[in-house]
C-alpha cells in the first residue's frame, strides 16, 4: 500500500526543491493541472466556449442591424407607392403591360 511517507521519499530522492515538497503546494499544483486538464471544464473547453459565445455575440449584432433595415423597407413599402414599385421590378422584374425589361447579368 502506498502511504504518503512513501510519496514524500520518493519526492526527496528526485531532488525536488523544498519549496514543492511543501504538501499545499504540491496540492495546489494537483488541483491546478486537474482543472486545466482532466476536468469536464478543462480550460480548453472554457476556451471553446468563449469563441462560441464571442461569434453568438457577433451573429446576434449581425441579424439586429438586418432586422432594423429590413423595418425600414417595410415601412417605406407600405407608406410610398414609388418605392413599391421599384422594389418590384427590382426584386421580381414586374413590368407594365406596354414594356419590355432587359435583365443584365455581370461576369465575375
């Protein structure tokens, strides 16, 4: 059975600086490699998660200002026959009966 005497002999004959056999920060040093390693929220979970969260942040600003724009033609839709009518012949290329609509396609 390993006792922790055991431990502390072997700690000495690796010649381990005084400071480190202290057992708190032996401890510490445990606790800390756990968590930055073996833990469920090891540290490059946490990480992961933080970009995740920073492009959710990103998206969200993103879809607001869409969101904001898209009113605004909406708005100017419902209120201004003009704009209406452009919006149609842009978007679903309606015409008037008496006219002809070129479509003109640029090459990339």
């Amino acid at each position: 059975m390993i006792s922790i005497k055991n431990i502390r002999e072997r700690i000495r004959l690796w010649n381990v600086p005084k400071f480190f056999r202290n057992k708190f920060v032996f401890t510490f040093f445990i606790f800390i490699a756990w968590m930055l390693f073996f833990d469920q929220n090891n540290f490059f979970v946490q990480f992961g998660r933080m970009q995740d969260l920073r492009s959710a942040k990103q998206k969200k600003e993103f879809y607001e200002t869409e969101t904001k724009t898209i009113q605004q033609q909406i708005t100017a839709l419902l209120n201004d026959k003009r704009s209406l009518e452009k919006f149609a012949r842009e978007k679903y290329y309606m015409k008037k009966p008496n006219e002809d609509v070129f479509v003109i396609v640029e090459k990339k």
